[in-house]
C-alpha cells in the first residue's frame, strides 16, 4: 500500500480511455463507494464531466461485486472500511484477480501519515496490490489526475492481457504444428523402415545364390545396394529416434555403467570405419573402478555419434583421441579430432536439428545433421550435457558430461 504525503498536482490530462473500442464500458468504469453524505454522487459528476465513466456502489458487496466483473479503478474514502469485514472482502477480491490484473484502488483518507486500524488491516491483507492512500480534502482538479493515471495504468495491464492472450494461442499453435511435424515424421519414419528392411532381406536372398547362380558382378552391385539400404535405414532410424526425442517418449534407464565398458563398445562399433578412411583412432587408459550414471544404451549411442561425427570430419591420415576423466562429481568424455573444426559463427547452431557444418548442396559428408542433436538432448536427459570447442582447419574437441 502506497502513502503519498500530499496529492499529485493536475499535470497533462491522458487521452480518454473509456471510449477505446478494445475494452468494454464496464472494465474502463470507476467504482464509487463513499458512504458520506453527497460525496460519492459529487465525485461521480466531476468525473463524468472529464469523460470518465463512474458507477456509485451502495455497499462493499456490490462494489465487490462489481469488480469482479471488471472495473477501471476504485475510489474509497476511510469511512467505506468502517468494519474488518468489509477490509477482508475488498482484500479478497483483489486477491482473486488474474495474475495480470491489478485494479487501481484510489483510498482518500484523513492522514495516509497515521492510518486507522482498518487501514493498517488493508494494508496488511492486501499488501502488493495498487492501493494507495491520499490525504483528503481532494481539490476536483487532483481527483481527474489522479484517476486518469489509474486508468491509463489500468489500460496497460488489459493490453498486457492481450498480448499474454496472443502469446498462448501462438504457442498453442506452435505446439500443435511440433506435434503434427512429430506424428507425419514418425509415421513416415515406419513406412520407409518397412520396404527398407524387405530391399536387405531380399537382396540376402539373392547373394546367398537362392534364386539362382550369382556373378562376381553381380555380387558387386548387391554389395553397393545393400550398403545403400543400410546407409537409407540409418537416416529413417535417426529421424525416428529424434521424434521421440521430441514427443518426450523417450524411457531413460538410469544406473551405474563402467566407463571401461562404454568406452571400449563404442569403440569397437567406430574402428572399422575410422580404418577404412586410414584414421588413427586412440582410446586413452581408463581406471576400471570408475563408473558413470547413466543409461547404457544411450551414453553409447552419444559416444557413437560422437566418434563416427569425427570419422566424418576427419581427412584421412588424421587422429581421433577418445579419453574420460572424473571432473567433481561428474565424469567428463572427451572425443577430439584433427577434423575441418568448426566455424566460430557456426558452433552455437550445430546442436540444433537437421544442421551440419557445411550447409551447401555440394557437401561432402552424408547424414540428417541429427546425430549433434540428438545425442545432446540424451545427454540432458541423463542429467549431463554436451559442449564443444573447435578451431576451424585444426580439428574439435566434444565434451559429455554426465554424473559420476
């Protein structure tokens, strides 16, 4: 509760409020409740004469009333706070408005300096709220003041509501447009592993020589379609696991991991690629009591990602470190490569979806640009996280942290 120690002079008069076409006559009103002889109908005829619309209240229940309905602002004297009961149902009122609503509450009182146990209650109850206290006798001048800056206050907070108003039925939209993006790529993610895994399985059939004689040629070609129908799942795979990644379907398995272990899997899966691009791929020493918490199965999945990411970026000759360490209570993975590093105005978008260092039609490297993404919302789904540092032409280090 605010307690001036005098009036606020008649300044620049604001622009008439109550006949904005964007709020109704009912939320822009001043309620009048001023149980002392003619002051209510004498306030409500001043204001009115400055063009601001006023509803006299004969008791704190219709004026409470009232503004639950909606209102512009209230004008009190001391007198209308006469008993508790009366302070405890305005302060309630005011306390039920929406987050976003604070209705000016104007109190004209005989000294905002010495408040009388009602006030004092008020202020108690409704601390927080716009209720301020002015010395009376108010000159007409001061009381068009002051209730035009309470209705240009009051004006803001319903623009305010507005814009909240807006902002939920974009986000609301937005939600829906993610969901429907998520339920199109997930179905479409099946439909394509379906013929995928029949192209593999036939492709099998043939080089085993069950539909008959197979050429050295032919083995060939089968050879180039069977690495393409491997190369086409791993993309649908990859879309498919982002999509629940973005649904929130994704099940964590939360437990102790041996580092050794995961280490050494993911190793295993990366080497032969890391060979046939002629790379030197490194795993540094790792005490075998040292354990992370984690899901299994994803931190592998990172660490594969992460090793076949520096495959990829890596020019044949070059060097892939895959080392761990315990950092305070986490474990710190740490994949660094002599690659094409990253551009600095590149390495805050390379964690977002479907992007990739180059960006251009004629890119070198395959993929969805998901495999950063994804390992990155794994990795804050174990309760960790994944960064990078990187220096174009000299190579990238990623770092997963997750706890120990």
């Amino acid at each position: 509760m605010h307690r001036p120690r005098s009036e606020p002079a008649a300044g620049p008069a604001f622009p008439r409020l109550g006949t904005s076409s964007d709020f109704g006559a009912a939320e822009f009103r001043v309620l009048i409740f001023a149980p002392v002889g003619r002051t209510a109908e004498l306030a409500r005829q001043a204001l009115a004469r400055a063009g601001l619309g006023a509803t006299v209240c004969q008791g704190m229940d219709e004026l409470c009333g009232a503004l639950r309905e909606g209102a512009g602002a209230v004008l009190l004297v001391e007198e209308a706070l006469s008993s508790m009961s009366a302070v405890r149902l305005l302060a309630e009122t005011l306390e039920e408005q929406p987050a976003w609503s604070d209705c000016p509450v104007q109190l004209f009182v005989a000294s905002s300096e010495a408040p009388s146990p009602p006030l004092a209650a008020l202020a108690e109850l409704s601390a927080g709220r716009s209720v301020v206290l002015l010395d009376r006798p108010v000159p007409p001048a001061s009381l068009i003041s002051v209730m035009r800056a309470a209705l240009h206050n009051r004006a803001r907070q319903y623009a305010l509501r507005d814009l909240l108003g807006q902002y939920e039925e974009a986000r609301a939209e937005a939600d829906a447009a993610n969901r429907a993006k998520g339920e199109f790529l997930s179905v479409m993610s099946h439909e394509l592993r379906t013929p995928l895994n029949a192209i593999g399985g036939y492709t099998e059939l043939i080089e085993l020589g069950i539909r008959g004689p197979v050429t050295p040629a032919q083995r060939v070609d089968l050879g180039r379609i069977q690495l393409s129908q491997k190369h086409l799942l791993g993309l649908v795979n990859e879309v498919l696991n982002y999509t629940k990644l973005e649904t929130g379907t994704v099940e964590y398995d939360i437990e102790d991991v041996p580092v050794r272990e995961a280490l050494e899997a993911a190793e295993a899966l990366v080497l032969p690629q890391a060979r046939a691009k002629e790379l030197a791929l490194v795993a540094g020493a790792t005490e075998r009591s040292l354990s992370v918490r984690a899901d299994a199965d994803k931190l592998r999945q990172i660490l594969v990602n992460l090793l076949s990411n520096a495959v990829k970026f890596t020019h044949p000759g070059g060097r892939i470190h895959l080392d761990c360490e315990r950092a305070g209570e986490c474990i710190c993975f740490t994949v660094r490569d002599t690659g094409v590093g990253i551009p600095e105005d590149k390495i805050a978008a390379v964690f977002e979806p479907f992007v990739q260092v180059r960006s251009d039609l004629t890119r070198p490297q395959e993929g969805t640009g998901l495999g950063l993404a994804i390992s990155r919302q794994l990795a804050r789904g174990m309760g960790g996280n994944l960064v990078v540092e990187s220096t174009p032409g000299m190579g990238s280090v990623f770092t997963l942290k997750l706890p120990a």
